[in-house]
C-alpha cells in the first residue's frame, strides 16, 4: 500500500488526527524520516490528542457558555479576595469528582459568572459533562419542558451533567414551582455531583431569598455542606477594564 492509499484508508476509518499527522510526515524529505517506532507513537499521539480535543469542543458547545474564559486570565489583583492557591487546587477539577459545590458571591461586575465560566470550561478540558445556565432561564427551560412534556427528561438529564453552573441566582424572586423544581434538582445531584452558583446576595441571604423556611432549610444544607464559597470583592471589572481602556486611547 503506498502512502496516499495510507492516507485514504486513515480518513475512512475517520482517524483524522492520525491522517493529519501522516500527512505531514510523507512530506518530509527522506533523510528527516523518522524510525518505525517513532511513526507508530506519533501517529498514536496524534490521534489520541485530535481525539480529545473533538470531545471537548463538544463538551464545551453542549454547555453552552455565556462566553470563552480561562483560569489562565484571571487576575489576582489586591482587594479581590481571591485565594490562588485555592483557585490552583479547583483547578484540576478534582472537587467534581468528590461532589463538592463552589458558591461565588459579590457584587455585580465582580468576576463571579467569568470565574465560573473558567472552571466549566476547565471542567471540560477534563471530559467531563457541564451545563451552565442563569437562573431565569433555566426555570423558562423547566417551565416549557413541563408544557411539552418533557419535564422528567429534562431533569433528569440535568441531573446527568458533572458540573452544573447556575449564574445569576437571587435575581428574581422565586414562585412555588420553582422553589419546589430547584429542591428536586438540589437533591437529585446531592452527593453525586458538583455545582457552581454565582449571586450578588451574600450566602446568609439565600434564607429569604428562597422564602420557605422548610425548603430554604433543606436546599441550603445541601448546598453549603461541603462547599467552597468565594466572596469576591473590590471594584467592578468591567468598570476597571473600561478606565484601561480610555487610558489606552
């Protein structure tokens, strides 16, 4: 078989990193050939990495993030509140893997839905399955899958995810059916999974956001239990970034 019938018989067998880095290969002059071995590996270690970086392309659409955000961008500036060292031991997403919740709280321009952004996105690095919404619109997703009928399927696909980021919370208040569909889905992901909540309300005011001492009760325990809680502070960072802006102008 020579080496385009290689190459054919690559991309039919969808091995498209192997193919990619096959072809490249072929087009080195003879003397910068590499051994057998070496073939081998490479083609196996390009595979592998095309491979994972497909499935985290998809792991990241099917989040569907409010925007791109990396770890690598946040800035530690002094008055933040922020621990580093904190941020460097969540970063390798090991708290997904033992159930734990992170609660981000500030105020508004703070940094809380980009951080949390930052580690969905890391989360997916890792393979694994993350879902981000804002609070509102996941009770106006809950509230057409219970019109449509797919009420279950929607929770339980929820339920499913790694990682799920609810931004946002706090900022409407709450109606029955949504204190009552935010339990369901509190308890169904307790001790199994991990979640990500961003509010401007500080931790000891979900009490009376939530506004049923029962339920308030038994969603904060599950909640706060185990959980890392970040109280971000200092001034806006849309408000410093737009002052840089005009400095640089």
């Amino acid at each position: 078989m020579n080496n385009q019938a290689t190459l054919e018989a690559m991309r039919k067998l969808a091995l498209w990193g192997m193919a990619q880095n096959f072809e490249q290969l072929i087009r080195l002059p003879l003397d910068q050939h590499p051994t057998t071995d070496q073939v081998v590996a490479q083609l196996t270690q390009a595979e592998q990495a095309y491979r994972q970086h497909r499935k985290t392309v998809t792991a990241v659409r099917q989040a569907r993030f409010r925007y791109q955000a990396a770890l690598e961008e946040i800035e530690y500036l002094p008055g933040r509140n922020l621990d580093k060292n904190l941020l460097l031991r969540l970063a390798d997403s090991s708290f997904i893997s033992r159930a734990e919740n992170i609660l981000i709280t500030g105020a508004t321009g703070c940094g809380k839905s980009f951080l949390a952004t930052a580690l969905g996105y890391q989360a997916c690095h890792m393979g694994l399955r993350v879902a981000y919404f804002s609070l509102p619109k996941l009770f106006q997703k809950l509230h057409l899958a219970q019109a449509d009928g797919s009420y279950v399927k929607e929770l339980a696909r929820l339920e499913r995810q790694h990682l799920l980021i609810l931004d946002d919370w706090g900022m409407q208040a709450l109606s029955l059916h949504e204190r009552l569909a935010l339990m369901q889905l509190i308890e169904d992901r307790h001790g199994r999974a991990s979640t990500i909540i961003t509010s401007q309300l500080p931790v000891n005011g979900w009490y009376d956001y939530i506004a049923d001492p029962t339920l308030a009760d038994a969603m904060l325990d599950r909640l706060v239990h185990h959980a890392h809680r970040i109280e971000l502070k200092g001034e806006s960072m849309r408000k410093r970034t737009k002052k840089e802006e005009k400095i640089g102008q």
